[in-house]
C-alpha cells in the first residue's frame, strides 16, 4: 500500500514537469549510451583497418606463412574479439538490424 502512495505522488509530480534528478538521470544515461555506441563504432573501423592491413601482409608472405601467422593465437584473439564486437553492435544498433516487411 505504500508503494502505491509513492508512484502516485510521482504522477503527480511527473504532471506538473519532471523532477531535475529524473532529467540529470535520463539526460547522463542516455549521454552514456552514446559514448558507448561510438566507441563501438571506432572499435570497429580500427579493427576493420586492421583486418585490411593483416590481409595485405598475408598476401606477400606466402601461402604457407600466411596460414601459420592466420591461425596463431594472436589472430585467434583477434577474431574472437571481431566476432564479439560484431555480436555486440547487433545489440547496440538493433534499429539498423530490423527487416522491412512487404506488403
């Protein structure tokens, strides 16, 4: 019952304009979430460069080198941050994910 009275009186409060630490609170979350949604962003074009400069490298050292030095650890580490990048932008960005239906 008393939780009652206090969502009301939130209404109530909420009627009159919103409350300045409801604002700061949506304001700073909101301001959070951009900053992540860029770092994501730039994560990704520097590993998506990065992914252009190893491909280049590969390609003048061999087949052979190029496979052992694609499938050593490092790179190992390398994908599997790309693939967790990726996964994580699809969350972040779920907009740009959504498929259009045809009518």
């Amino acid at each position: 019952m008393g939780e009652l009275c206090v969502k009301e009186d939130t209404l109530n409060n909420h009627k009159k304009g919103p409350l300045l630490s409801d604002w700061f609170i949506d304001g700073h979350k909101g301001d959070l979430m951009n900053k992540f949604k860029r770092a994501v962003m730039w994560v990704a074009l520097a590993l998506i460069i990065l992914l252009i400069l190893l491909s280049v490298f590969g390609a003048f050292v061999g087949s052979d080198r190029a496979k052992n030095f694609f499938n050593s650890l490092p790179l190992a580490v390398y994908w599997l941050a790309f693939m967790l990048l990726l996964i994580v932008a699809i969350a972040v960005f779920r907009r740009m994910v959504r498929v259009q239906q045809v009518k």
